[in-house]
C-alpha cells in the first residue's frame, strides 16, 4: 500500500489528505480522504469514477446514544452494502468525538461484504479524524 | 534552451516570492489518484483549489477564504444529444454558485465533474475569477478537448 499526504509540506494547505492505493480481492481500489472544516470526504474507486456518492451525519438526539441519518445523494439506491459501509464510519467518525458528516464515495465493481470491510478497515487505519 | 525550459517548470513548482500564487501539488505515481492542491491569493480573498483526478471523472474543490465544503454539484452529458445537466447534490438551493462552474467544465473537456463549492452568492467576479483559475489548472493536466487535429 502506497500512501501519501500534505501534512508535511512547508504551506500548509488547509484541507489536509490522504490517498493511496490497495487491492482488494483482485481490484486495485483508489482510496483518498480528505478533512474539510466542515467534513470528512472518503472516496473510494474501482473503476475510475467517484460512483456512488453518500451523506451520513449524527443526529443531535436527547437520548445519549447517537443517531444516525445516512442517504445516497447520486447514484445507486439499491445496494444496502452501501449505507452500511457510510453508516460504520460515520459511527467510527463519532467514537472518535467528531460530530462532522461524511460523504462518501463508493465506485466498486464488487459490493459484497467482504469488500465492505476490507474498504472501512484500511479507511480506518488512515483515517483523518 | 532546455536549461531555460527546466527553470521555468522548477519556477512554476517553487513557492512565489510575490506571494501571489503558491502551488501546493501533491502527486501520486504509479497509477494512483492524483491531487492536486493550490492556493491563489487575490487582492482581497484567497482562494484554495483541490482537484482529483480520476480516470473519468474529475472532483473539484473551491474554497473562498475557508476550508469548508460547500455546495456540492454534479454535471455530465446526458442523453439525448449529449447536453450538460447538473443537479445539486448537497446544499439544496436554488443558488448558482458552482453550478456553473461545473457545466463549463463538463462543456470543456467532456468528463463527468463533481465540484464542491463554498463561494458565496451574488459574487460573480470571484466565481468567474475561480472558475478561470481552475480551467488553467485543468489545461495543464491535459483535460481539454483538442480543438484541432493535426494531420501529418
């Protein structure tokens, strides 16, 4: 897995990122995160486009367990594998105290499990939040 | 004349001493996605520039004098006779900052474009100034169209 960020870079630009690049089951997958003041940005392809593009965010609940709201915004609606996979980050993103939204997009020739979470393991380990 | 071609390419890589423009470029090989990130500072506002690109698609960010997302727009040709269309994607107003941006884009070098947006409204100078400085960037990444072909 190769990585790289402009955390090091002598002006700082102010959205700090990260993209690399793994295989997952046979498919190269292109990941880059990005940390806006405001968001979190992950997107993740296979096949050369942003694809299907989500929005998660927490909701202010009364209650002291978290809730949380995901949608698809573009693209696919019918694959639940999706919103799965914006909805354990977002739940990661908020275990961390962030109470920023995500968006994200999935372009992936494989929308099995497997994937899933092989695509939120390694998001995790270079994650920006 | 290859040393004068060699300075200017390290030129435009260095930081500008006037300040005026600071390209702030991040480059993947090896396939991989490529960002590319630059400030340009105008007399009054500064504007920030993130653009990944991906093999067919490009995703742009603008940012006026902040580092928040924006309004998000998503344009590409669409059937029939391959006209631009473009939907807001997240902000949900009738607000045109972006949007056009994003169509010229799409007009320009044929690809699908995602452009998230935090321009404020009723600032046409600054749009047209941001959209002109994200054009440049993208001719220099090679994403026009040729307009001519040059037979040998």
């Amino acid at each position: 897995m190769e990585s790289s960020s402009n955390n090091s870079l002598p002006t700082q630009f102010p959205v700090s990122h990260k993209s690399f690049s793994l295989n997952i089951k046979g498919n190269k997958t292109d990941i880059v995160i990005c940390k806006y003041d405001d968001c979190f940005m992950v997107m993740a392809t296979q096949i050369g486009c942003m694809g299907t593009i989500l929005h998660a965010r927490k909701e202010e609940s009364v209650s002291t367990d978290p809730t949380f709201h995901v949608a698809v915004i573009f693209g696919k609606r019918d694959e639940p594998f999706l919103v799965a996979c914006a909805r354990q980050l977002i739940e990661h993103i908020s275990s961390y105290g962030s109470t920023r939204p995500l968006v994200l997009s999935l372009g992936l020739k494989d929308h099995s499990p497997g994937s899933m979470k092989e695509i939120i393991y390694a998001v995790i380990e270079n994650r920006l939040w | 004349m290859a040393s004068e071609e060699l300075e200017e390419n390290l030129s435009e890589l260095q930081i500008g001493e006037n300040g005026e423009k600071k390209p702030v470029e991040n480059d993947v090989s090896d396939g991989a996605v490529k960002v590319s990130c630059f400030t340009e500072d105008l007399q009054d506002v500064t504007l920030h520039f993130q653009i990944v690109n991906f093999s067919k698609q490009i995703y742009a960010w603008i940012g006026c004098n902040s580092a928040k997302l924006g309004h998000l727009y998503a344009a590409a040709t669409t059937r029939p006779n391959n006209n631009v269309s473009v939907t807001s994607l997240l902000g949900g107003t009738s607000d045109n900052t972006g949007s056009s941006i994003a169509r010229r884009i799409v007009l320009k070098t044929g690809l699908n474009v995602v452009v998230a947006c935090n321009i404020p409204k009723d600032s046409p100078m600054l749009e047209a100034t941001a959209e002109r400085k994200l054009v440049e960037r993208l001719a220099s990444l090679g994403y026009f169209r040729p307009k001519e072909k040059h037979s040998n």
